[in-house]
C-alpha cells in the first residue's frame, strides 16, 4: 500500500480534502470525526495516515509514509537533501511567510542592518545578546548568517511566540505570519527586508528509491489524476 500521510485536522486538513476531492480522489474521514482513521476512494492501492502537520516531514524522512502533505517551512526546516524527500505538488493553499519581527516601538530598526546595530548596543548595555523567539532554528540561523548578524541568541518557542516579547523572554520573533493579525495585537512589526521563507502547503513524496514497485505503479497513477486537473 502507498501510504499518503495528511494533516490530522483543522483548516489544512480540508483544503488538502478538497484539493484532493478536486483531482478526482476521494479522501474521507471513518469512524466518529474524532478517531485519526481514514480511506481513500478513486485510486486502489493508496492508504490514508492522519498525522499532526509537524510529524509529516520526519514520517516522510524515515519512509513510514510515501506522500506527505504538509508546509514547505517544516520540510524546510526538519529536513535537508540527504533525506530524499522531495516536492510533487505545491498546492496553493496554507500560505504563510516566515518572517523577523521586532516591536513596534523600536522605531530605529526597519532592516537587518539595523536589527544588526540593535542587537550590538543591546548586549554592551544588557550585557547578554538580544534574544530570538522561534520554532525555526535551523532556518533562523542560517539567515542570520547570510545577512550578517551575530550578536544574537536563539531562545525555543513552540508556541504562542509572538507573546514571547511582551512575556520579556525575548526582544524578537521569526514566525510565520498569514494574515498579520498576531504581530499586529502584539504591537510588532516585520523588518523590511526579514522575509526568510514563503510557505505553501505541498504534496511530498519520500525516497522513491525505497518502494516496491507496486506502490511506484500506485504513484504513477496517483500522479496521473493529480496533473490531469
Ligand atoms: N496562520 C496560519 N495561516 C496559514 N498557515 C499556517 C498558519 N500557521 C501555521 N501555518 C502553516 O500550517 C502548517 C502547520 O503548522 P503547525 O506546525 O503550527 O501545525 P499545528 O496546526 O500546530 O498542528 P499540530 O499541532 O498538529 O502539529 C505549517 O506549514 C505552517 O506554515
Ligand atoms: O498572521 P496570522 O494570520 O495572525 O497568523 C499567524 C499565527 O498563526 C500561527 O499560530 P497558530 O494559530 O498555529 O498557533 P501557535 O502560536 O500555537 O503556533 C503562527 O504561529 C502565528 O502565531
């Protein structure tokens, strides 16, 4: 059975249902709404695993699922080339941007550069380094990195990390931000030029190198209905 893994609820789960529904696969919830079980109808072979969201990419990395649906900023951030996970789909719904925000009252700092300056007079004055409130390390660092900045430190948020600054855990975030309404109740803005990652949610596909060739005859049809719309 090719084993396609999709988010186990909430928004993500019914668009991915309906861009499905879409392509003429019939992805359906069994038992009660509440039990994490699920079949597939319009393609044979295919078997339905709800997963939270943030699980997928490493359920795609170690071959447990075959496809995955997820956003691009957790493969992005949990996974790198070596896991041989890669993109079938983008399927233009779960937009959201990772981004750097500051507060609103730092009326100095609108880019990096400045964030850069800040975060140097911060640490002579508080006498540790500006802190960043994230769930995105990996990202975070590396862009950092390529835009120069050190004089900082990582604190983890897995949640609710927008609060981070207003809690005096943290003087900056990178989240993602849809809307713009969590920066915005929590007076901060995003710096101009602190856009780490556009994400979307998209259909991935773990080593092909590792499956039967049964469940690579089931892909090949799956992708077939996919391009078809
Ligand atoms: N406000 C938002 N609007 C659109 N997409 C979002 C938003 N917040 C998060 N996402 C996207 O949804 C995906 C799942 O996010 P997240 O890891 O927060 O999952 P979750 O909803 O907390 O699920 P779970 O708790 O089951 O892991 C990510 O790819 C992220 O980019
Ligand atoms: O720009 P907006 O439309 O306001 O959306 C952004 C918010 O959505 C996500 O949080 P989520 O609701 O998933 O909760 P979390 O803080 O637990 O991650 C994200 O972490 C932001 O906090």
């Amino acid at each position: 059975m090719l084993k396609l893994g999709v988010p186990s609820k909430g928004r993500l789960q019914a668009d991915t249902f309906a861009w499905f529904a879409e392509r003429g696969i019939r992805l359906e919830r069994t038992g009660d709404g509440r039990e994490y079980a699920g079949r597939v109808k319009g393609v044979d072979g295919v078997e339905l695993v709800l997963l939270s969201a943030g699980e997928i990419p490493r359920e795609l990395a170690a071959g447990r699922i075959h496809l995955g649906v997820t956003g691009l900023d957790l493969v992005a951030e949990y996974l790198s080339a070596a896991d041989g996970v890669t993109e079938v789909a983008r399927m233009g719904f779960g937009h959201a941007d990772l981004i750097v925000a500051v507060p609103k009252m730092w009326i100095d700092v609108d880019t990096m550069d400045d964030l850069d300056a800040a975060a140097s007079a911060f640490r002579q004055v508080h006498g540790h380094r500006l802190r960043v409130a994230t769930k995105y390390h990996r990202l975070v660092r590396t862009f950092f990195r390529d835009q120069g900045v050190a004089d900082y430190q990582l604190v983890d948020s897995q949640g609710a990390t927008e609060g981070t600054v207003k809690n005096r855990t943290a003087e900056a975030v990178a989240d993602i931000t849809s809307t713009g309404s969590t920066l915005e109740a929590n007076h901060l803005k995003v710096l101009r030029d602190g856009m780490i990652l556009a994400s979307q949610a998209t259909l991935f596909a773990a080593d092909r190198r590792r499956w039967s060739t049964e469940e690579a005859e089931t892909f090949t049809k799956l992708e077939r209905s996919i391009a078809r719309s």
